[in-house]
C-alpha cells in the first residue's frame, strides 16, 4: 500500500509541475556573422591585406532594405577581434563616389544603449545627423582607401575600402564578449540612378533591425 501512495503523489507532482514556456521567436530574426580572433597587429590603411582579412567570414553581398533582393553595387562586411579591440573591414563598390555617400555602423555596448557611427570615402567618423547626442567612442581610429575622384561625375570611379577600429572600453566592454548586435547599412547613388540604401541585416520596424556578430576565441573553434 506504502508503494501505492507513493506512486499517486509521484504522479500527482508530475502533473502539477510545469514546463517552462519555450522562448519566444524572434520576429525578424536577423543574420549572424562570425569574427575570429587576431593577437597579432592590423595596420590600418584601408587595404585589408592582413591574413587576417583573408580568413575572416564577410556578410557577402548587402541587399537592398526595401524588398531584400540583392543590389549593387557590391559592399561587404568583416570584422576581425583583438584583444584589445573590434576592427570591421568594410567594401564599397562605387563608380560615381559621391559627397552624400556613407556608411553606417550600429553596434550594441555594454551598456545596452545602441552606438551609430558614420563613415566616409573621405576618411571621416563622425554622428549621424538623426543622433543627437551622440558622440565619437575614446580611441576610435579610422583609414580609407579610395579608389576614385569624390564629387566628379564625369569619370569612373572603383571603390573604397574602410578599416574602422573601436576599442572595446570605448563600448563599455574590457574584451572581446561572446556576442555583439551589429548591423550596418549604405547610402549611395549609383551613376544615372536614383539614390538608395542597402544593407546587411533588413530593417523590423519599427527598428532598423539587428544582425548578430559571434566572436570567436580561436581559428578552431565554432559558431
């Protein structure tokens, strides 16, 4: 009988205790990027030439935000972890560079406050015009290299290429963290066309939408 009584309140306590509840979907789930981590030094002078470069993961080619069809021209995104910082490599095909063209990074910080960051083919870091407020995170380093004339239309441009360093302190972290919201996004006017933006992670309004970047401790390990 004492195995009986036993069993009942067993199963009774089975039958009270709940599951939690899964966690909720994201409702727009964004792309992930990986970044591994570099101990050695990266020179900043807009050519990526680095192995580090070479081996680390890009977005591929950026879409356009309004439908999410591929759009040119062909930017792309990477970013290697040191020790003591996040560098992003950025590729911009252009063949009109124009003085309206930028691009813009957005990156979650320790403090869970968003941090929006523009550059230009001209090498400057600087606020964008919607962020009042803002201001330019402590030891924060840019280089460009562009390939063309700004603001002339009568020739043919190539492209630019950026390498923006932002110390981790600077984002409220002492190192690398495990995970960092990232997304980026570009303004331009390609040649005869009208102006447009495209970028990485698609917008989710009433937000401009979130990407994932995973830093990785070492070449071997995993996402």
């Amino acid at each position: 009988m004492k195995t009986i009584h036993w069993m009942v309140l067993a199963l009774a306590a089975g039958a009270c205790r709940r599951e939690p509840p899964a966690a909720a979907a994201a409702v727009c789930p964004g792309p992930v990027l990986t970044a591994r981590s570099s101990a050695g030094p990266l020179t900043l002078d807009g050519e990526l030439s680095e192995p580090a470069w070479h081996q680390a993961q890009s977005t591929g080619a950026w879409r356009n935000v309004v439908d999410g069809g591929f759009a040119s021209p062909h930017t792309e995104l990477r970013a290697v972890a040191t020790p003591e910082a996040l560098v992003l490599g950025l590729y911009a095909g252009d063949q009109d560079v124009g003085k309206d063209d930028a691009i813009s990074v957005r990156l979650g910080t320790a403090s869970g406050a968003p941090l929006t960051l523009e550059v230009t083919p001209k090498g400057e870091l600087r606020c964008p015009r919607a962020s009042p407020g803002c201001t330019l995170p402590a030891g924060a380093t840019l280089a460009v290299d562009l390939d063309g004339t700004p603001d002339d239309p009568s020739d043919e441009d190539e492209e630019w290429v950026v390498e923006l360093r932002l110390p981790w302190k600077s984002l409220g972290y002492d190192g690398p963290p495990a995970r960092l919201p990232l997304n980026a996004w570009r303004r331009d006017t390609p040649k005869g066309a009208a102006p447009r933006t495209i970028g990485w992670a698609r917008p989710c309004p009433p937000d401009v939408g979130w990407g994932e970047l995973r830093l990785l401790s070492s070449p071997s390990s995993q996402p």
